[in-house]
C-alpha cells in the first residue's frame, strides 16, 4: 500500500490536481491546508471513479487548514471518523481517521492530521499545539490498545532531531541552541509518541541520513539550496515496522512549500468495504453530477483545444470591447501619470472632441490642490529609488523586502542579500548583509 502525505498550502491553488494525483499514484493520499469549504468544493477536486474522497472543511476560522483524504476504491474503508475522536474540537479541520477492514480480522486505522504551528513565545497557541498532541498521542494509544494498527500521515509540525532542521543542523555545536532546541515541550511529547508506540517510517530505513527536508522557506527561496526542514512524517505501529519497503521524499514535486512523502508499507491484506462511508463527498448532494475520470479530464482537454483551433481557422473570433481617446485625452492621461495621482480619464469613440479640453482643465485644477509636500513626494518617486547596494559576501545587488510581520517595524523597507538561504559554508548560499532603507 503506498500512502502518500502531503501539505498543500491550498488545493485550489493546484490548478491541475487531477495530474497531481495520477501521477502521484497513491493508494491512500492525505492531504492538510486544503484550506476550502464545502462551498468551494467542486467535481474536479472531490469525484474520481479511482477514489473515494473524504473532507473535514474548517468552520471556525474559513481558508485555514482543512484535511482531505483520498482512497482507492479497493481499500475504500468501513468507518470514516471526520473529529477523529474528537482531536479536531476546534472544528479547524485537522484530523480525519478512516478505518479499514484486514483478512486478520484487526483494523488499520489511517490518521490523516495537521498539527498547529506555533512556537514557545507565542504562549496561547502554543498551548492549543500542546494540548492537540496530547490528545493525539491519547488516540493512538487507545488505538494500539484495541489492537489497531495505527498510520499517522501528515503535516505534525515538529521537528524531532537536529538532522531533520537545516539551522539545528547547522549550530549542532552550539550547546546554549541545543538546549533551548530540544527543550521544547512540543519536542519532548512527539519523542515520547515515537518511543511509546509508533515508527517513523524514514529514520527506521535510513536512521542518519542527512538533508531529508519536506518543508521550505519560499520568501527566502530555500528550496533552491535545500535549506529546509522535516516535519511531514508517515508513522506506523512498532507492530508493523516489519512491513516498511520502502518511502520517498518527492521533492521535485512543486506547487507548494511542501513537498510530498510517501511511504509503501505492505498492507495487501486490506479488504474493501461493501458500503461506502456517508462521509464521502460523493453524497455531497450539490456534487451530484459526472465524476471526474483522470484519464479522460486530459484528452477532454485536448478536444477542447482542438475545436478552439478549428474555430479560429474558420474566422470566427471573439469579440473585445475596444476603446480608443484621443490625443488630447491621452495627453491629459499622461499628467495624471506623471503626477502619480490616481486619476482615470476614460473616453469613448463618439465622444465629441471638444471634451478632451475640460478633462485637461480638471486635472489640471485637481492636481493644483496638491500641497508642496507632497509635489517634493511626487518628485522623489518620479526619480525612482537609488541603485540597490551591493551585499557584503557577494558584492552582488541586494534585494529590498518589506517587513510583513506586526510589530514597531511593520512596512519598513530593507535591503538584504538577493541569494537563496543556505548552509554559511556555501558561496551560493545568502550572506548576513542587512540595511535598512526607511529611516
């Protein structure tokens, strides 16, 4: 069985995921930050012959995280638990649990989940992060208990050793970043989870093996340097490590700042459920309607294309609304321009060109109002901004960001390094060069 995990970043953002997922191939596929409602829902993400789809929408807080789990028809499963034992109280979307029958008479139960993100400053969501592991870990142990064997495939947002965070692995001898690093209780209670009764599929098959990132900065491009971070796991039942074959990290799959993983784990003795679970999006009555078949989406395309061509070969064009002005209004157009005044001047064909001259006389009385100020503004900007300077590693033209995150520097602008974050001991990697350009 190969099950693949995978954070999105938003579904919809994935123009063409019927592609994605048959070229991924999965049996099971568990995706986090689908990040859509049930209204946005449509055939083309939700109804394939091939799977059975499964969601948990977020409604307290809309276009944030969400979960969706996809099966193939022949493992489709009995039981579909959308809270997950109630580790998604929060309704966000965070967890998904399908249940599958074994010719052993045991259960597989596949957790697809997405733990909050957040950090020990930031005191109440940290606690919301700690208090969902918690409950994870109460899940999976009940669970194991009930002789289970138990998957859990997603986004945990936990990063368990040095070797699996490019920074952590790069102040390794740095004893005073350890101890705050590993101190972290989020690292402490996934520790203990792995060591109490689940196996990282990866570090069982490759223990030491170095740069297994799944996550990426992508403001700072650092993919392109593999200057990332592993906090996307698959993990199954010490009782099932046996059954590990293989798992991949795919990273040349792009259109998030995650990359897939997978892992193929021999589960062939999984039996399909005779009844579908009422959880499916195939019961979604406003999905009623043609099911997206991944074979023929494509060559449907195709034929589309093919009939587009023939019309043009034919003549027939479509028509665009055309608008001319004339050169006195396009004159009165460009001093608006110039000023950097959003001032639109709109004019129509019939129009009668003795207009134009009152459109010049209103911008010309409108930009008069303009105060000094703000003509010595209009001036500055006109100029344009000075040549960026030259980073101090490279000697290269920096590049200028603005400050996103709240706080007394919000909107400023900076000047840093134009290279992709990387290991300090690589020339192709950014180097420390900061300036600021608003004083």
């Amino acid at each position: 069985m190969k099950i693949i995990t995978w954070n999105v970043n938003g579904l919809r953002s994935l123009k063409e995921f019927p592609k994605y997922l048959s070229d991924l191939d999965p049996d099971i596929l568990c995706l986090q930050e689908t990040k859509i409602s049930r209204t946005q829902l449509d055939n083309e993400t939700a109804k394939f012959p091939e799977f059975y789809s499964f969601f948990n929408h977020p409604l307290e807080r809309q276009g944030h995280a969400g979960v969706a789990t996809y099966v193939k028809r022949a493992y489709c499963p009995f039981f579909v638990d959308l809270q997950a034992d109630n580790l998604d109280s929060d309704r966000e979307g965070r967890a998904i649990a399908t249940h599958h029958k074994r010719k052993d008479g045991n259960t597989l139960v596949v957790i697809n989940v997405y733990v909050p993100c957040a950090y020990p400053d930031e005191s109440d969501k940290y606690e919301k992060k700690i208090r969902f592991l918690e409950k994870l870990m109460d899940y999976v142990r009940k669970l194991s208990c009930e002789k289970n064997d138990v998957v859990v495939a997603g986004d945990i947002n936990v990063k368990t050793s040095i070797i699996d965070s490019a920074e952590a692995f790069e102040n390794r001898n740095d004893p005073k970043f350890l101890a705050e690093w590993y101190g972290g209780r989020d690292k402490v209670l996934f520790n203990s989870m792995l060591k109490d009764s689940l196996v990282d599929t990866l570090r069982h098959l490759h223990p030491r093996k170095l740069e297994c990132y799944t996550c990426w900065n992508t403001q700072l491009n650092g993919r392109a340097n593999n200057y990332g971070t592993r906090i996307d796991y698959i993990l199954v039942s010490k009782s099932c490590a046996g059954l590990i074959k293989s798992c991949s990290i795919m990273s040349d799959v792009t259109g998030s700042d995650h990359c897939p993983f997978s892992a193929d784990i021999d589960f062939s003795c999984v039996l399909p459920s005779t009844t579908i679970p009422s959880e499916c999006t195939i019961f979604y009555p406003e999905l009623h309607g043609k099911q997206t078949s991944l074979s023929g989406l494509f060559s449907k395309r195709k034929a589309d294309l093919s009939v587009a061509d023939e019309s043009c070969n034919t003549g027939k064009h479509v028509k665009k609304r055309k608008t001319t002005c004339s050169s006195s209004a396009g004159a009165a157009q460009r001093q608006c321009t110039q000023t950097k005044l959003k001032f639109s001047v709109t004019c129509d064909t019939k129009q009668k060109t003795h207009a134009a001259p009152k459109q010049i006389d209103t911008a010309t009385t409108f930009s008069s109002k303009v105060s000094s100020t703000s003509t010595v503004s209009v001036k500055s900007l006109l100029k344009g901004l000075p040549p960026p300077p030259l980073c101090s590693g490279h000697h290269q033209a920096s590049s200028l960001k603005t400050v996103s995150k709240q706080g007394p520097n919000f909107g400023k602008r900076f000047y840093c390094c134009s290279l992709p974050i990387g290991p300090s001991s690589s020339k192709s990697s950014r180097c420390n060069f900061f300036k600021w350009l608003d004083k």
